[in-house]
C-alpha cells in the first residue's frame, strides 16, 4: 500500500464533457490519478477546477464522458456500492463545510457513525487520534466550529476526511487562507500521511509552494482540457504559454527559489 | 489457545494466549476502522501485564487498528520496543509508532447535563435570558428611534428606495394572505355567533358581534400574526446572513450606519404597512361575516351593512387601527434586533430567526392584552 510511483491507476476521467446551460466549462478532458501519488491540480480561476473535483466526487452528473473508479464507471454503481465507495473516499472541501451543530469530535465521528460499529467510547477515541493526526490541539476536541481558526477549521476538516482511513483524500485548496507557516506544516502533513498511509490524494491548489513540496504530478487545466500532467520540473519546461506563465512569472521564480 | 472472536468464514481475528507470565496477542486479517469494533473489549481486558504482540498473521492495517493494538502495550516502559513485538509485518510497526506519537490527549467527552438540579439552573437562565432580552429590545427600540429622529431632520438621509421595496415585500405581497385568512375568520365568527344566537332568538346580533370582533380585534390580530411570521422571520434572515457575510461590518468601515440602512427602512415600512393591511383585514373579515349571515340566517347584504352602521361605533374600528401602527413597529424591531444578533455560524442564524418568530408573536399578545385593559379604564 506505501510507495507512489507504481503505475497502477486508480481513477480515470475519459471524454469529460461539463455544460452549465450553454456555458461549456470542460470539452473532452481526460485525466488519470496514479495510485500512491499525490496530484495536484492547478489552473487559472473559473477553468473548472472544483467543478472537476465535483464531477469525480459524484456531485454532479457529466454531459458526456465517464469516470472510472479502478477501473469500474462510477455510474453504473448501485446504491451499496457507492456507500462503500465513499467510506474509501475523504473528502475536504474549500470552506472546510464542517457541520456547524457538532463539537469538533462529533464532526470526525459522523463519518465512524455512519460507516462502521463500535462503541461510542471507541469513536471517541479514534476521533481524538485523528485529531492529533491532523496537527490539532487536544483542547479543540470539544469546540464548536464557529469558535476555530480558519487553519484549525482545515485541521479539523482534514481530521473528518481521514476518519475512515480512505484509500483517496480529496483536498480542495487546502492551504488557501493561511498563513506560510500554517500552510508549510499543512504541506508536510499530507506529504506524512500520504506517506504513512499509503494515501492516494488529489489536490486543487493555487499554492505553488505546495506544488512544489509535495505534488508527485501536476495536471493543468486549461481551453477546457488538461492540456498537461507532470511532474513540476516536467512542466516547468512545456511550452504552452500559460504554463510558462504560471511557473515562470515572479511568484513561480520565487517559489523555486525557495 | 482461545480464539476471542471472528467468524470461521473471516480471516480477521484476534488470538489471546497466556504464557509465561505474559499474554500474548496475535491479531490476524486485516485490521481495518471496519473491523476492529468487536476487539475492542478483548484488547483492554487482555492489555495488562507483560503484552507481546504477534505480528506474523496481520493482514492491512490502518491508523484505528494501529491505535487499537497500541493501546496493548501502552503499559510497558518502552511501548514500541523490541521486546513488545514479535514476527514481521512490513509498516505495522511504523504505524503503531507514529499514531502513538500523534494521538492529542484529549478530555473526555463532557457529560451531558441531566437531574432536577439542571433543570432548576435551565429555567433560572431561561429567566435571567427572558429579562435580558427584555432590556435589550428596548435598547434596540430606543437606538432605532434616535436614529429616525436624526434622519427626520434630515430627510434625504432616508433610504426611500429600500423603504419603498420593504413596503412592497412585506406589505402589498402579504395583502392576499391576510386578506384570506380574515375572511375565514370572520365567516368562523359568524358562523359560530349565528348558532349560539339562534338559540335565544336573537340571531341579528351576529352583525354586532362580526362586527366588533374582526374590527376590534381580528382585523389587527391577523395582520399583526402575518407579519411576525411572514416579515420578521424574512428581515431576521436576512440582515442574519448579511451580519455573516461581514456585509455589516463593511458598512459600518465605509461609514455607512446599518441602523439608518437596513432597520429604518424596515420600520418605517412596517409602522405604515400595517395600518393599511389592517383596514384590509377588517374588510375581508367583515365581508366573510356578510357571506356566512347572507346564506346561514338569510341576513341580505344590504340589512347587514345597514344595520352595521347603525349599531357599531366608529370607536371600536379606530381602536383596532390604533393599534396596528403600534404592532408593526415592534414586529420590525424585533425581526431586525435578532438579525443583528447573528454570529458567524449557521447554527445561530436558525435560532435567532425561531426566536424572532416567538418574540414577535409573544410580544403583539401581550401588548394587545395592554390595549385592551387602557381602552376598558377609557371606556371605549
């Protein structure tokens, strides 16, 4: 389970084709996410990032194309296949979408409660480790999420994706919003977990810090498709000019540099 | 040996064997958040002592099975150590180790308040709230009314646009509503009134007692109750989710007085809206009375207005419409007080507005019990 760079796919995106009304946001794109590695996704704002991720999640229904889960079209699933299939997936959204009645530990136990039996004081427990897993103090436990930090509520949110020990943790700009410490502690957490844990992680992102740090590959959206997926230094050569843009203007030298 | 659970058919199992003073585990299959449920109770029962745990037959194992097969050897001086483990397993080691190192020690979870005692404390804080609530709704009202005097000095600072806008959500789109529920109403009255009466003979009275009724009290009752649900609930929700989107604190850094903005206008509508829903009300109220004396006692039309003109004050219509100014300028201060009371989460926006429905409704009752007892003294 531990090691990237085994080339067996875990998820496919063939032909994808997004429509809002008469608005096309994706046109024939295709994208495949290696099992074990950590990808990011990047792209300028509106090219339809989230709205990819939301596809892949089974948020909303494609136009045309389909979306292979190893190697099985997610559509096809019935209901007890997908229920299975969410307890091997982690999810953590921009604004974190913690639920806003429960405690910090109720949040990560929701998952627990829904997907697995054991006791309550069980839970618990396995809530408070993942607490700790996620770089959160142990007195957040028992906060309620309006009382948490913007980088404690990613903290937490991270907390509740990791609940069932996913094989797949989809991050959306999990480092947006906080501060470049913050933001590096958080890069070194998914590359430890993902290490650890043999996790496969996909990442939308707009933080060239963390591609740099931890990105295994990076797709690029762009004229509706991914027009590329490589490693950085790969891509740091690609002539596509909005590439060459993203990587080379002067926050992509900076991040380099550093 | 004992084999402590598992099924024949399953792979995942846990074996506890004592032996030289020390208990040996032997966890087999895979040992994933899914499974290990049911080993919990062997795992604490078993984890005391010397513990060594076998690894040779462990399948998968995940950050909650590594946690759970930690807690085993938690007693011991070197928890990781080599003297705790046993056979090969390629990371279950590693991962012991490090959830070991990263669990957050965190409290229990806090017990829930239960007994005779917390609910003496409930309702002692439900009081203490109540008075609270009291004292800052008259606040609320009285900031509300400094700022309407400023601006009545200076009129242009008034925002026509948002009042006028208010007066058609609030006012003109709540006319069919309340215009129907007060014809049922007063056609109930009737109805009810034309039964009783029948029985001493003294059927015309229905006109009297529609009459007073829907322009005494129903007429303005309706209205008042429409609003609070309709109006305060929707001005609640939204100046709420404008405090959460820090809207009001923008205004307030642009120099922009959220009071003079959003609850002015609010209030203005509702005191000049509710007068007139309210003659609306009276008149549906009294034309549903008319229709049920017209087809229950033969009353025409036209004996029934008649005869509501000769028997009916012009007093008791006047102070039903007294009152209705009075109603909705409360019903707007409450909707816009609990709106400015939201915080930045969800949760508290729920709440507020179930509160402003409450209040809202609570406080028209009362005040129209006050009204009634100052025009009994008045005799009116």
């Amino acid at each position: 389970m531990t090691g990237a760079g085994d080339d067996e796919i875990i998820i496919e995106v063939k032909g994808l084709v997004t429509r809002f009304g008469s608005h096309v946001v994706h046109d024939g794109l295709d994208l495949q996410v290696r099992k074990g590695e950590v990808l990011g996704i990047v792209g300028g704002s509106g090219t339809g990032k989230s709205v990819l991720l939301n596809m892949i999640l089974g948020l909303l229904t494609p136009a045309a194309g389909e979306i292979l889960y190893n190697g099985r079209d997610m559509t096809t699933l019935n209901e007890e296949e997908r229920r299975d299939l969410e307890s091997e997936w982690g999810v953590l959204f921009q604004g974190s979408a913690l639920f806003s009645s429960l405690t910090v530990r109720e949040n990560i136990m929701v998952p627990l409660k829904e997907h697995v039996t054991m006791s309550r004081s069980l839970m618990a427990k396995i809530a408070d480790m993942k607490l700790g897993l996620s770089g959160l103090p142990a007195n957040a436990a028992d906060k309620f999420p309006s009382d948490l930090s913007g980088g404690m509520k990613k903290r937490a949110g991270l907390a509740r994706a990791l609940a069932l020990d996913p094989e797949v943790l989809f991050l959306d700009e999990p480092t947006a919003g906080l501060d470049p410490i913050g933001a590096n502690r958080f890069d070194e957490l998914i590359k430890d977990l993902s290490k650890t844990l043999g996790l496969t992680v996909i990442m939308i992102t707009h933080d060239l810090d963390s591609l740099h740090a931890i990105c295994d590959r990076v797709a690029v959206l762009a004229e509706k498709k991914v027009i590329a997926t490589a490693p950085v230094p790969e891509l740091e050569d690609n002539p596509h000019p909005w590439i060459q843009e993203y990587f080379h203007g002067p926050r992509g030298r900076a991040a380099r540099a550093g | 040996m004992a084999t402590v659970e598992g099924r024949r058919d399953d792979p995942t199992g846990l074996d506890v064997i004592e032996a030289d003073g020390a208990t040996r585990l032997k966890p087999s299959g895979d040992w994933t958040v899914h499974e290990i449920g049911r080993f919990e109770r062997p795992m604490m029962k078993a984890a005391s002592g010397r513990v060594v745990i076998d690894l040779s037959e462990l399948g998968h194992l995940d950050t909650a099975g590594a946690w759970l097969l930690g807690q085993a050897t938690e007693g011991s001086d070197d928890p990781d150590g080599d003297a705790c483990f046993e056979g090969e397993h390629p990371y279950a080691r590693r991962l012991i180790a490090e959830v070991r190192e990263r669990m957050a020690e965190c409290e229990d979870e806090p017990k829930r308040d239960g007994g005779v005692v917390a609910m003496f404390a409930r309702i002692g804080r439900g009081m203490i709230g109540f008075r609270d609530e009291t004292v800052d709704t008259f606040a609320f009202l009285g900031r509300t009314l400094t700022t309407a005097a400023s601006t009545a000095v200076r009129p242009h600072r008034l925002r026509w646009t948002a009042t006028i806008a208010t007066m058609e959500s609030a006012g003109v789109n709540a006319l069919p509503i309340i215009a129907v529920l007060s014809f049922f109403i007063g056609a109930v009255v009737a109805f009810m009134g034309a039964n009783l009466l029948e029985t001493f003979g003294a059927s015309i009275f229905t006109v009297e007692l529609v009459g007073i009724a829907v322009l005494r009290e129903f007429g303005v009752l309706i209205t008042a109750i429409m609003l609070a649900g309709r109006s305060n609930s929707a001005f609640t929700a939204a100046i709420g989710s404008m405090k959460m989107q820090q809207e009001i604190d923008a205004m307030k850094v642009i120099g922009v007085d959220p009071f003079e903005a959003l609850v002015l206008p609010r209030v203005i509508a509702c005191v000049v809206m509710a007068p007139l829903l309210t003659l609306a009300a009276m008149l549906a109220g009294i034309f549903g009375g008319m229709v049920v004396s017209w087809a229950t006692l033969d009353i025409s039309p036209a004996f029934f207005i008649q005869r509501l003109q000769s028997a009916i004050d012009w007093s008791q219509f006047f102070v039903g419409m007294s009152k209705a100014p009075v109603f909705g300028l409360v019903i707007a201060v409450i909707g816009c007080r609990q709106g400015m009371k939201v915080k930045g989460d969800v949760e508290s926006l729920g709440r507020r507005t179930t509160a402003s429905v409450v209040q809202a409704i609570f406080a028209v009752i009362v005040i129209d019990a006050l009204f009634a007892m100052l025009y009994l003294e008045l005799d009116i």
